[in-house]
C-alpha cells in the first residue's frame, strides 16, 4: 500500500512539474520578452533541469535524482553527436541565436536532452510497474517517435537546429535520425534501469555509451539512407 502511495505522489508531482513548465514555455516563447530566441530556450532549459532537481531533492525521491543526473550526463555527452553532425558532414544547422555556442552547437543544447529524456524513462518505469518490460519497451519506443518528431517539426519555426542537405519526412524531419533517436530512447531507459542501483561514475560511463551508441547509428543511417537507398 505504501508503494502504490508513493508512486501516486511521485506521479503527480511529474505531472505537476511538466504543467508548471508548459505554462513557463508559453510565457517566455509566446509572450512579447525581448530576449534572443537563444537565451529565452537557455532560460527554460535551466528552469526545467533546476525543476526536476530541486523536486528530487525536496521530496526525497532517489531514483528521481538519479535519472535526472543520468539523463543530464547523456545531454552533456550529445554535444559531440551535435557538434560532428553540423560541422564535418553539415547535415545540422544551429543559427545564430543570441546565445554562446560550443563548436557549432547552441549552449541551451548542454541541457535540452534532459527534458525529452525524463519524460520518456519516467513515463516507461510507470509502465513497467503496471504492466511488464515489454510494455515499457512498446511505449517508450512511440513516445521517442512522437516526442523527437515533434522537436524536429517545430524546432525550425523558433529559428533553433534544422537538418539540411538530407532527405526529409514532412519538410522538416530527417529521415536518417529517425531510428538513431528511437534507440537513444530505449538504450536510455534500458541502461537505467539496469544500472541505477552502481555507483555514480557508472552511471557517467553508461551515458557515454549512450552518445557512442547514438553517434554511430546517426552515422549509419545517414551513409545508409543518403548515400545506399537514395
């Protein structure tokens, strides 16, 4: 009984912390602030990451702070992806942005991975503490398709990255990272869950395998689809 409570409180803390940040989304994106479209992703970057930290920490929730940390060390890690990508085979465009940049990556990106990241493994744990593994596996693969997709169809409109030189899917989405994207997802939530008992610093070599594993599957379906299929 105890477990399903706190699952309950835990649930509905994530659920109040994601309506707390879609409103601060609107307000900064939406309202007239005149900040740079840089800065003002940068500030909701930092406010959802200091969120789900400060929650962790304020409610005691352990596996919380260690998925936050978890994902937060696999978005640090996806600058070099990034950084590859835009600058040596100049499928990825970070504009101008009024932010600083490392390389050719905008510095809000250190942060972003988190966001979709949380959402997706929190989302799968639930699942699999309802119903089983596989359900977990099923759905954390469709919410990737559909949060990732809709990053890469709306990202453009806010003058953020957008792919070129690639084949697209709806205008906007590349083809080539369709999968890569889906597996960051599920090698996420898998090595999660198989490792958020070790210690820290296995939990950093995990989200460093992560971006290994997403740098080279990113690299072989762009040689797969630009240069064998099409």
């Amino acid at each position: 009984m105890e477990k399903n409570v706190n699952t309950a409180k835990s649930t509905r803390d994530f659920i109040i912390i994601h309506v707390i940040f879609v409103g601060l989304c609107f307000a900064v994106l939406i309202l007239p602030i005149p900040f740079a479209i840089g800065f003002k992703l940068f500030i909701l970057v930092i406010a959802y990451n200091l969120m789900v930290a400060l929650f962790s920490l304020f409610r005691k929730y352990r596996d919380w702070l260690k998925l936050w940390f978890f994902v937060f060390m696999i978005s640090v890690f996806q600058i070099w992806p990034d950084w590859f990508l835009s600058a040596q085979l100049n499928i990825l465009v970070f504009p101008e942005d009024g932010l600083f940049k490392i390389g050719t990556v905008s510095g809000y990106m250190v942060g972003l991975w988190v966001i979709p990241l949380f959402m997706i493994s929190f989302i799968g744990l639930r699942m699999q503490e309802k119903k089983t593994v596989l359900w977990a596996y099923i759905l954390i693969s469709v919410l990737a398709l559909i949060i990732f997709g809709f990053a890469e169809l709306s990202m453009w409109i806010l003058n953020s990255w957008y792919p070129q030189n690639v084949k697209l899917l709806f205008d906007h989405i590349a083809i080539y990272i369709i999968i890569p994207e889906v597996l960051l997802g599920l090698s996420t939530f898998y090595l999660f869950v198989k490792n958020k008992s070790m210690k820290v610093w296995i939990l950093v070599i995990n989200a460093f395998l992560i971006m290994l594993l997403y740098l080279g599957s990113a690299s072989f379906f762009y040689f797969l689809i630009e240069k064998v299929i099409f």
